[in-house]
C-alpha cells in the first residue's frame, strides 16, 4: 500500500462514520418529539369531547324546545277553535232583536 492511501484512510472512515452517524436521530429525542405531539393531541382530543358534549346538550335542548312549541302550537289551535265559538256567540246576540221589557 502506498503510504498516501494510508493516511488517506482513517480519514475516509471517519468521513464516512460522521456521514453516517449525523442523519440518525436518537430514541430520546423521537421520544421527546413524540411525547410533545402526544401532548397536543391530549388537548385537542379534550376540547373536542367538550364541543360534542356542549353540541349534544344544545341538540337535547332544541329537541325539548321543538316539543314544547308543538305542544303550544296545539293548545292555541284548540283555543282559537273556542275563541271562534265565542265570537260566533256574540255577533248572533248582536243581531237578536232586543225585546222590549214591560
């Protein structure tokens, strides 16, 4: 071997180890990153059963309000049918002759 290769080597091998080595990422830091990640989803999977339990509550509430109103909406039906029979009533008093008193 010549003894320009000989020097030349120990170099191309750490050359080639540093090359090697830099690209890798270690277990605590994916674990790090994994964990902050983690983190985040934690939150966001907290809000987002907070905005379907809030969404759930606002659909049980319109649903009991659309019942009352449907509830309502039949009484004034059968009292608009009473008011109508009133108001018949009076107009057929209105047109009576008034019979005179002795």
């Amino acid at each position: 071997m010549s003894p320009y290769l000989t020097k030349l080597a120990p170099i191309a091998v750490i050359l080639v180890g540093s090359m090697g080595l830099g690209g890798c990422a270690t277990k605590g830091y994916v674990n790090d990153q994994i964990a902050t990640v983690n983190q985040r989803i934690d939150g966001l999977d907290a809000k987002l059963q907070q905005t379907d339990g809030t969404a759930k509550q606002a659909l049980s509430e319109a649903q009991a309000a659309s019942g009352q109103a449907q509830q309502n909406s039949q009484r004034i039906d059968q009292l608009s049918g009473r008011v109508d029979s009133v108001e018949q009533q009076l107009a057929a008093m209105k047109t009576k002759p008034k019979k005179a008193r002795n």
